[in-house]
C-alpha cells in the first residue's frame, strides 16, 4: 500500500493542478465541455464495465499486453547494464497512441458523440483515431500541421484510406502546436457533437491525468513482466518525450517505488542552444501558459511561443505535460535531452543488433540508454519505452543518412 | 470607478448604446495602429478594445490571428503595447481602453509588475481570453483588487447553472459571445442573442456587450438593439489587413458606430 502522504501518485488536484502546473486555461466556451467531460470520465473511471471494454479491445484489437524484451545483442554491444524494451511498437497502428484513444473513443461514445477531433503531429496519433473511428463508425477530423502533412506523408495516406478527414493547417507556422490551436477551434465551434481526442499528456484538466491513465497500462504490464523476468524492478526507466504520453504511460506505475530511477528524453535538435533548434521544454524553456495548461514551454521574454526544432516530427511541440514539469520540479524524474545526430546513431544500431527498426521518438530514449548503459554494472537493469516502430520514418532518414531512396543504391551502414 | 463604469453611466443616462471597436496593437505596425486608435473616439468609438497580439490566439479566427503575426513580425509587444496606450493617453483621457488578448505575455511578464504598469499607462480593463472563472486567482482577483475592471466573456454554452460563477468575478460589463466559434465566424442574429441577453441581465446589473460575428452597419444596429451595445474586431482588423488607410479604415469604423448609436 502507499503511503499517501508521501506518495507521487496522487495528483492532479480537484484544481487539475500537478503544484502549480497543468489547470485549465481556455475559453468560456470550452469550460462547461471540459467540466462535463471530467464528470463523465470520473464515472466511467469506477465502472467496471467501462475497463472491461478496455481489456476486451486491448487484447483482441490491439494485441496487448505488449512484450517485455531482453535486448540482449545491444546489451552485448554497449557493455553493461543490461536493456529491455517494452514492445509497444508491436501495438495495432505501431504506436502507444492506440492506447489512449480507445480509452478516449470509448468514453466519447458513452457520452453521446458522433464526431471526433483530432490533432496529430508524427501522424501516430491521427492514425489511431482514424482507426478507432473507423472500427466503430465515427467521423473523424484530424489536424495536421502542413510542414507534417509533407514529412509524413504516409501516415495521412493511411488516415486517408481508414476513411478521416485530414485537414493541413497553414495557420500559424504550419505545425503541431497550430494543428492543436485549429482543433480548438473545431472544438469550441462543434460544441454539441464533437469530441476532442488529445493525443498526449496535455491540454486543460481533465485531459493530462486521463491520458495518463490510459497509457498507464505500459507501466503496469512493464512491472509485472519485469517482475517475472528478472524478480524485481528495474533499475532505471527512459522514455522519449515530446508531450510525453508514452513516457508518463511508463513512469506512472514506478512513481512511488523510490529506488527506481526515471529519466526523460527531450528532443535536442540540433543541440539545446540559444538559437531554440530543440524541442527540449525543461532543459531550454520556461514555465508559461498554453493549450489549457500550465507547463514549461519554448518561449521567448514577451511569452511569444517559440517553434521547436527535432527530426521526428513527433517531439516537435514546445510544451510538454504538466505532470513532467511537476516531476521535474520535484525532482522525482530527471530530463535529460538527445540531438537529432545521437538519435540516427541510435536508430541505426537498434536496427543492426536486435532487428528491430525503431520510430525516430524512441531512437531518442535508446540514444540515452546508449549513453548511460555502458557506465553501469551488468546487473543493473534499465526499462525503455520501443514505443513506436520506425516504418513513417525510413524517408526522413534516407535523407538524412544521404540515401536517394529512388536510386536504390546507398548503403545506410558502414 | 473606472472610464469603463463612467462611460456606461453616461450612456445609459443618454439612453444610448454602446458601440465597442477592436483592434490589435501594432498592426501592421505601431505608428498606423496608433494612428488608427487615436481616431476612433471621433468615429463614434465609446470603448476601445486593444489586442495584445499573441503566437497562438486559439479562440480567435484567422483574420485576428493574421493581425497579431503581422503586429509581431513588425515588432510588437507587451512593453511596445503598452508604450502606445501611454501615447494615446496623452491625446485622450476619458476614452476606456480595454486589453484583449492571451495570458501567456502577461504570465511572462509578471502578473504584479504587469498590473502596475498597465494601470500606469491608461488601461482600464482587461479581457484575457483563456483564464475562466476557474483560474480567478491568477489574474482576475488581482486585477480587481489593482482597480481595473476584469471583463468576462458569457458564451452560448454558459448556462443557468453556471452563469452566476461567470458573473461573480465580472466587472465593467459582460462581454456575450454571440455564437460557438471564433472571432470573425458565422454571424450573429439578433432574435438569437435577444433571449441570451436578457437571460444574463436578469442575474446582473452590468452592461451586456454582445460580440463575434457582426461585420456591418446593420448587423451592429440590429445586435446593439438587443443589448447594451455590440463589439465589431474582424471586420475592421480585415480593413487594416487588406491594406486600407486609418482615413478609409475610421470611416468604416464610423459607419458602424453609427449604425449601433441609431440602434
């Protein structure tokens, strides 16, 4: 049993706060929508009947509980402690995404709703949806910032042919961050039918403790197989994190067990530089206000939001969830930040020692493990997060790797 | 009390509505929106609103949005918006200016050291789109208590229930979003907003100012008519975007206070 009174495990507060982070900062139009739909999930959050639905599809649709792995090749090659990969890139659609928003489609269909919003940035999180929607007949309108809609191009075909509406927004700069402001505006516009599925661990309350939620099953599953494979817990917990769902997904379940340490990787771009090419929210930002919450964003002195910077078109957002700035504060969790060049070393090694080829999103978490594995004893065991596979991400890495693609001919390793 | 509250009793004692014109600060940059903002009293302008530009102003439609990048790519900001509200005061001491815009700039600046300068410089209230009566205490309550009015907005998805926490706070007068949507969106119909309107003057003595989607002269009179006055803020902004004078611009301002002040 935890000790409540020390325990990390019990926010938010009825405020939606995590200390002074997160809230719910929107307009009047949207209050009465997010207060109702906090009601709605406090009660399908005690109904039994409502996760037994989740295990159902869980099980049968998205293949769950995703594999605990021994990545004994990498383990092998970087020396010392020794790695394990939770799987979820095996999940339906490839991603931790599906997780949450089957939790979300199913409350939004207790609830009545006919119409889901969406805003995607790698395309992870708008292919679930369309898929989710699609599996129960629901209209489904995903915003995707017109740079991603370019680097992504195969996931909107996917979104596409799963029967979404995929709309470029070219407000603002074109990315996540203005996806996001037009799906608020759908939102708030189509108040009585609509249904805003959020992909990550932020926006207004009830938002990041619900997403949270959904992806808490990661965690749990991680614990108990770990528990089976090895006895005991791990040692260390890395995850990537751009709004940081799937890392808050992993890290929620170990919060209070005090020995284990947990790290976040943000994405550092180019490096965590004053000329702001990251998207590393703590290690390069400050607290401030947006998209409904209270968290540490990419800003400049007049609290102008900045762009981020990253070669994965899912890290690429300048703010991240409440929860995250409040561990960080506390210094519960440590963030730490990967350049997009660590990154594609990752990527690459990953690919040649365990076969598997990972998203650009955790080739970040595997570029720290990279890092800190070889320091550590062999009987020290860290956990990260495959939470994505790296299929949407082979063009971008060509180009980066210098491939032509439509040659053929380049050699990606030597 | 305020310009605001001294405005409305002057108004109200001439039976007359209210006519509110937006527009946002340096836009497309700080001389023509200074010179855009000292000529709006003469056009008729009984309240002006000044938009604080923001990167990502969620609950505004793309001509307000396009409004603040082209403030900000000239070079606007919080400081430089204050710095034109110092300039038009020194021209103008009745006229109420309220600050429409976004927390974030503020929240940068700091909330104390913000409220003493914008009480310095001549603001008189402030609209802060996505700070609910939930959040009172980061803004509203300190602004209350610094002596500025903390205007709210009602919406359409306001109802019975939680009107009176909307109101509770609100001072200067109750800004009624006439639809479910954004700034410069579908408009508003008069037999609409009529029964909103008396549905929240029923719960408050302050002014009802109804606002989004009234883009002409009539639009203004037939709205104003059902309220204590209306709000036009995409409709002039797009005048400033197509890249029309402050002479062609105060015109058209003046063709909308008319058409309210007839109302």
């Amino acid at each position: 049993m935890n000790d409540l009174a020390n325990s990390f495990m019990t926010g938010p507060d009825e405020q939606g706060r995590f200390g002074i982070f997160g809230g719910r900062f929107v307009s009047e139009t949207l209050m009465p929508l997010i207060l109702e739909l906090e009601e709605q999930y406090e009660r399908a959050k005690t109904d039994d009947s409502f996760w037994a639905e989740m295990d159902f599809l869980w099980k049968h649709y998205v293949g769950r509980p995703s594999p605990l792995y021994f990545a004994e090749r990498l383990t092998d090659r970087l020396g010392g402690a020794k790695v394990y990969m939770k799987r979820d890139e095996l999940n339906h659609t490839g991603a931790h995404k599906i997780n949450n928003v089957l939790g979300q489609i199913i409350l939004a269909r207790r609830m009545g709703k006919t119409r889901i919003i969406a805003e995607t940035g790698a395309g992870q999180h708008g292919v679930a949806t369309a898929t989710v929607c699609a599996k129960f007949g629901l209209k489904c309108v995903v915003y995707m910032g017109a740079h991603d809609v370019e680097r992504q191009a195969p996931n909107v075909f996917r979104m596409k042919l799963l029967g979404a509406e995929v709309v470029p927004v070219t407000s603002g700069r074109g990315t996540l961050k203005d996806a996001m402001n037009d799906a608020l505006r759908d939102w708030v516009t189509n108040v009585r039918d609509t249904f805003y599925c959020i992909g990550t661990v932020a926006g207004p309350h009830p938002y990041p403790a619900m997403v949270r939620d959904f992806q808490s099953i990661i965690g749990k599953e991680a614990k108990e197989q770990m528990h089976e494979a090895e006895g005991r817990l791990p040692d260390t917990l890395i995850a990537a994190i751009g709004g940081g769902s799937n890392a808050m997904g992993l890290f929620y379940p170990f919060l209070d067990d005090k020995a284990v340490n947990i790290i976040g990787v943000e994405a550092g771009g180019k490096g965590v530089n004053a000329k702001m090419e990251h998207c590393a929210s703590l290690t390069g930002g400050r607290p401030g206000v947006l998209h409904g919450n209270r968290t540490y964003l990419l800003q400049d002195e007049d609290g102008q939001i900045l762009e981020g910077f990253s070669i994965s078109a899912g890290l690429d957002y300048p703010g991240i969830g409440p929860e995250h700035a409040w561990l960080h504060e506390i210094g519960r969790a440590q963030y730490v930040s990967i350049t997009d060049k660590e990154a594609l070393e990752a990527f690459q090694l990953c690919c040649e020692t365990e076969g598997i080829i990972p998203a650009l999103e955790p080739s970040h978490a595997l570029a720290h493990v990279m890092k800190i594995a070889p320091e550590l004893p062999a009987d020290h065991i860290i956990c990260m997060n495959m939470c994505g596979r790296g299929d949407k991400d082979i063009f971008t890495v060509a180009k980066h790797l210098g491939v032509d693609m439509a040659g053929g001919e380049g050699r990606v390793m030597d | 009390m305020t310009r605001i509250d001294a405005t409305f009793a002057r108004l109200s004692a001439e039976g007359k509505k209210a006519f509110v014109a937006y527009i946002m600060a340096g836009d497309p940059d700080m001389a023509t929106s200074l010179d855009v903002m000292r000529g709006l009293p003469a056009a008729g302008v009984d309240v002006i609103e000044l938009g604080l530009p923001f990167t990502d102003p969620m609950a505004d439609g793309p001509t307000i949005q396009l409004a603040g990048q082209r403030a900000l790519e000239a070079g606007m900001t919080l400081e430089k918006t204050l710095e034109m509200v110092r300039a038009f005061r020194e021209g103008d001491s009745d006229t109420p200016i309220v600050l429409m815009g976004y927390y974030n700039p503020i929240y940068a600046r700091g909330v104390d050291r913000f409220l003493a300068e914008a009480q310095d410089a001549g603001i008189d209230g402030l609209i802060v789109v996505d700070l609910p009566p939930e959040e009172d205490a980061e803004l509203c309550l300190p602004a209350q208590a610094a002596g500025l009015n903390f205007i709210r907005l009602a919406t359409p998805t306001t109802d019975d229930k939680r009107l009176p926490k909307v109101l509770q706070n609100t001072s200067g007068f109750v800004y009624y979003v006439s639809i479910t949507g954004i700034t410069g969106a579908a408009a508003a119909q008069a037999a609409d907003v009529a029964p909103e309107v008396a549905r929240i003057k029923a719960q408050t003595d302050l002014p009802v100012i109804v606002g989004f989607g009234i883009r002409s002269p009539e639009s203004a009179e037939s709205i104003a008519s059902v309220a204590d006055g209306c709000v036009v803020g995409s409709a002039i902004v797009a005048e400033l975007g197509a890249g029309k004078p402050p002479a062609d611009v105060l015109a058209f301002v003046k063709s909308l206070a008319d058409g309210a002040h007839s109302a």
